[in-house]
C-alpha cells in the first residue's frame, strides 16, 4: 500500500540530480528582499483573542489529548537554551519542557509520513553500530535500538534532555556534530541526520566526517524540511503569515550564514555526493498542515502536523527573530498568534515539503 505521503508526492517537481560544487552553504546575498513583512508589521496589529473557541473546534477537540555546565542553560524572553559550554554554534531552538513536548509530537508526524517506518535506507538486519546525529529527545533512537536490538546504537545531542530508562543497546551522549568527530573511521554501518536546518553553516564538512565515520558499504540518511510552505490550489495569500515564513527564514539564512532553504538549495544531495557517497537517492514528501485533506491518512498527517507546528510556534522563532531581526516580544507574539489563527482556521491549503537523501559508501572505500 503506498503511504499517504507517497499519494502527496505527485504534485512535488523532480528533484535535480546533483551539482558538483553546490555544497557549501549559499553566500550571503546582497539585495535586502523587497516582499518580507517587517516586525512592526506584526506589531501593529490588533490581534483577535487566539482562544476563539469559534475556530478549528474539530481540530481543537481532536488533538486536545495529544498535547554541571552543561545544565546552565541560556534563557531568552523566558525560554531556555542549550549552554554555551558545549558550542558555540547557534541553535534556535529551545530545550525546556515545551519545546521537547513539540520534538515527540514531531517524531509521530515524521513516522506517519514515512508509513510507519523509522529510515527508507535498505539496512541489513546485523547492522552493528548507527548513529543518530541531533537525536533530541532520543524517541527515534530509542525506537531504532528496539528494531535492531543486537547494534550499538548512539544519539547525540547538545542539551541532555534525553531520558535515562533506554534499551541496553543505546546511549545518549553530549557532543557538537559540526566540530570534528572523535569516532574511528569505518565505524557506522548507518549515520540519521533529521530537522537540523539552520543549525550548521558548514555541511560539507559535517558530510565528510560522517563519510570518513561510515563503514564500507554504509549509509546515510538525511532528512529536512523546505521552510517555503507549498499551496496547490491558490489557497495562500501573498502576505498571509503562513506564506511569509519562509521569507522570515530565508533572510535569517541572508544575515547569518546558517542554512534554512535546506531543499530549494540541494545541499543534501550535493554535500553528501561531494563528501563520496555514492549511490546518491532522493525523495520528497509533502506533509499537509491541517486535517483538511478527505483522504483519511494524509487527514491523521495534518493532524499531527498541525499539533506539531502551532503547539510552540515561539519556540520557533524566539531565538533567531529577537536576536537577529531585531522583532519585539509584542511583534513576535502577535506574527505567533496570526499564523496560529491561520493554520487553526484551514483556509489555507498549504504543505510542509519533506525531503530524504539517503547514499551509501562505496565498497572498496
């Protein structure tokens, strides 16, 4: 039976095959865009309570029950981050009890999309070590040790927000993925990279180190999100805040080098290409943002997807929009509350574009 997302795919273009060259992250541009909404846009509004019970009821009433130094965490506009102890790479996303709520809500809707399965790589069931590369909260390595109960699984991460109670087969540790990686070469029979976008300035050089820690015969798996959301039907107004999040992120990605436009870049394909792998596979998946679809898996995949990206959208944008944009709190909150409002009401008919890159090291490596 092909998957719900696999019925979404049809509208996605094809993706290109691999450029050479085309690794290194997008040099800043020079033009400011001319069709970003600024912060004061957001500001001066007069925005509706977001509590409206009028709204999305179905919605509501259907997801309603799915909802050392290293410990010195930052705090920003009352949220919490990771400790600059152990990087001095900048993640946007918090690490307190909110925001990890939103990573397991978020490991449910990349499980559905890929039809309940955990990686598309064809993996050999005596695979001996794999390696989850930002594991978050750890549910997906947690998840993989079960399957594969005789490998070594690991997890890394910069917060230690993993729990302690884990198959025997799993540790979690602390480590920065973009420095350089103390693993012996030939190591991994399988690396998992997911929803890292905007964490890394320079992937080519994390692709290398996976290349030079994978075994022979190897794979990779790397899995992002487009911040462009996609509409197929005219749904999506020019100046919506649900079509202006992408250019939010694309001018984040202008003023600091880290990449967002994970997909529209084809920097996956073409960093793990570059880095050797071979045998270089790409899918994409089209994940919709609400339960309005009538085919009944792709309604459970909004669903979830929905709960997903309304549950902490400050948690999305507190840490790059106050200190990079330069957004007030009230700015912030009241562009939260809009898309909020806009994805509760399903008006707007839009898409979160998924991509997977999975390759393999060649044999004779």
């Amino acid at each position: 039976m092909r998957s719900p997302a696999e019925k979404a795919q049809s509208p996605v273009p094809e993706a290109k095959s691999p450029t050479p060259g085309a690794a290194s992250p997008a040099p800043a541009q020079s033009d400011e865009p001319t069709d970003l909404l600024s912060g004061a846009h957001w500001g001066e509004l007069e925005i509706p309570d977001d509590n409206d019970s009028t709204l999305g009821s179905d919605v509501e009433s259907s997801s309603a029950s799915i909802s050392s130094s290293i410990l010195q965490y930052r705090t920003i506009s009352g949220r919490t981050y990771h400790s600059d102890s152990v990087t001095d790479s900048e993640y946007w996303g918090p690490n307190d009890e909110k925001a990890n709520d939103v990573l397991d809500i978020f490991h449910h809707v990349m499980t559905l999309l890929l039809d309940e399965k955990l990686y598309t790589a064809p993996l050999s069931k005596n695979i001996e070590n794999a390696l989850d590369v930002g594991t978050g909260t750890g549910l997906w390595a947690i998840d993989f040790a079960d399957e594969f109960p005789n490998c070594r699984v690991i997890g890394t991460d910069i917060s230690p927000i993993q729990p302690s109670w884990v198959p025997p087969n799993l540790s979690f540790n602390i480590d920065d993925a973009t420095r350089e990686w103390t693993y012996q070469p030939d190591f991994f029979d399988y690396i998992h990279i997911r929803w890292l976008f905007g964490t890394v300035k320079d992937w080519a050089s994390l692709y290398k180190e996976a290349y030079r820690c994978t075994k022979p015969g190897g794979w990779i798996e790397h899995i992002e999100c487009d911040v462009n959301v996609v509409c197929l039907d005219g749904t999506m107004p020019e100046e919506s805040a649900v079509n202006q999040w992408g250019k939010i992120w694309t001018e984040v990605q202008r003023k600091t080098g880290s990449v967002f436009n994970m997909v529209k870049s084809g920097i996956m394909e073409n960093g793990i290409k570059e880095a050797g792998f071979t045998n270089v596979q790409i899918e994409d998946y089209l994940a919709p943002t609400g339960p309005w679809p009538t085919d009944e898996k792709e309604k459970q995949i909004g669903l979830f997807n929905y709960v997903f990206l309304t549950q902490d959208i400050e948690g999305f944008i507190t840490y790059f929009l106050s200190q990079v944009m330069g957004w007030t709190d009230k700015e912030m909150a009241n562009y939260a509350t809009s898309i909020r409002r806009e994805y509760k009401e399903g008006k707007i008919h839009s898409y979160i574009k998924w991509r997977v890159v999975r390759a393999q090291k060649p044999l004779d490596a």
